[in-house]
C-alpha cells in the first residue's frame, strides 16, 4: 500500500475567482487528489489570520493554527464513503475556492470471525458507546504530537483496518476500524505520540465490547484508541510522552485471543493507523 507521507508535498494549484477585490487574500494546497477509503486529506491555508471555513463531504470540519502561520486539516475519507469526486470548499470572508478530489475504493476483504459463547453474548453498553464517542471527537487546538508516531506494542500485524466483518457467519454489517497487534498477554502497549489522556474505560465500568480501553488525545483532531487491555496504567487528564507505557495487552471485550486493537481517528472518523506509523505530520 503506498503510504500518505513521502511529504515532498505537492501542492495542487488552485485558481478561483475571488469575489472580492484586490489580491485573493489565501492560498489552498492539498497534498493528494486522490485518496482511497480509509485515507486522509491534507489541506492547507496559507495567506490569512484568521481561521478560514472548510467543508468536505458534506461536512464542516475546523482547521487548526500551525507554527508558521498557516492553517491546516487532515479530513478523513470515512471507509464506507462512497467512491468518487467531493468538492473541497474553503472560505476566507467575501473569498472563497474550491476544487475536486476523488475517493477510490480500497477493495477490503470480508473477514470471518468466530466467537465463542461467552463473547458471542456481549453487548455494547450506553455508557461505553457515549464515552468512546465522545473522546473520540475530542478537537483541541494545540498540538500535542511531535515526531515519528510509534508503533504501540511490539508484535505482528493479525488484522487489517477496513476489513468488512462478519461474526458467527451473521452479515457483514460493521469493519475493523483499527489494526489488531498479535502479542502475548501482558505485553507492554506504549502510547503512539504525545497526548492527553481522555479516557480510561474498564469492563467493570460497562466496557463490555471495547474491553479495557484507553483513549488519547493528540491535539488538533488526532486521536488513539487501544482497546482489550489486561491492565490500564494511566489514568484520565495524564500527560504521556510518545513511548509512555499506558497498559498491558489482553483479551477483554470481544476478543478472539490476546492482541491490541491500535485505532487513529481524525474528526471523530477512523482512518487507518498504518498511514502514521513511523511517519511525522
């Protein structure tokens, strides 16, 4: 798979005509113009002072200050969106400019699980649903990350993100929204890059699915999930450095055998980890 960050960024240029006067107050630059389900966007304003307006997708998304003045988004192509050409829109005052991207299919395999009695039972609770839901769509202005985003335990690959599931022979009905990490219970699970902790969720607390969870904060609309941990051992509001131990790997929530579910998500929206492992942004 080709990887999102050679970042030798190549610009796409973009002429609107502004409706305004004068000198067009902003310049846009997206790195790609095609992404395929499960990938990100970077676009960046350069030019003004003030937060300019996005919409992708049918959606608003913030973009975030960086240390040279520009303003930047990472907008995620959600896994199930529908292939194609989005317009990108951006408005700056009485200014605005657009262009189209495309979202090519990504062609994940169906993925067979099987659970045995006792996980086949468990049901998501309301309380781990809201909790994860909300850390998950946590936006805070500042950047926390720095650096090459690491890989969170040591251990193989046993299940790709975006890989359509169905569980017992049932539909197809949901997608791996992370990548599971083979590793013996009890091994160390590191934090991915410099962040907040937002939230610890534990089975006895009603984390039925998710299993024991920590959930991190990055800044700007990056967020980490590691989900079926046998030990947590942060608690929520800590500050971790890139490397921080934070748990141990396990079997809790469903779960077929000792692994970690490493998930990233920008806006809210899962995109695949293996788009930030080793690579800064």
């Amino acid at each position: 798979m080709m990887k999102l960050f050679t970042l030798l960024m190549l610009f796409a240029t973009v002429t609107i005509p502004a409706t305004g006067s004068g000198e067009e107050p902003f310049q846009l630059g997206v790195a790609h113009s095609e992404r395929e389900q499960g990938q990100f966007f970077m676009v960046t304003v350069t030019g003004t002072h003030t937060v300019p307006e996005l919409r992708f997708m049918d959606r608003s998304f913030r973009m975030f200050l960086q240390p040279n003045g520009s303003w930047r988004a990472l907008l995620p192509v959600e896994n199930l969106a529908q292939p194609g050409s989005w317009k990108l829109l951006v408005r700056q005052g009485v200014y605005e400019k657009s262009l189209t991207l495309r979202v090519i299919p990504n062609n994940r395999p169906l993925q067979q699980i099987t659970l045995d009695t006792t996980k086949r039972a468990l049901k998501a609770t309301e309380t781990e649903l809201t909790k994860v839901k909300a850390a998950l769509h946590t936006e805070t202005p500042e950047q926390l990350f720095a650096g090459r985003f690491m890989r969170p335990a040591a251990g193989e690959t046993s299940s790709l993100f975006g890989l359509k599931r169905s569980y017992n022979g049932g539909p197809a009905e949901s997608y791996h929204k992370g990548i599971d990490i083979s590793a013996p219970k009890g091994t160390q699970v590191i934090s991915t890059a410099k962040g907040r902790v937002v939230l610890t969720g534990r089975v006895e607390e009603g984390f039925q699915v998710h299993g024991n969870t920590v959930i991190i904060d990055h800044g700007q609309g990056v967020t980490s999930i590691y989900m079926h941990l046998s030990a947590i051992t942060v608690t929520e509001g800590a500050l971790v450095e890139a490397g921080t131990v934070i748990g141990k790997v396990g079997h809790t929530g469903i779960s077929t055998a000792p692994h970690l579910h490493w998930g990233t998500y920008l806006y809210g929206t899962s995109v695949d980890p293996e788009l930030f492992e080793g690579y800064s942004l």
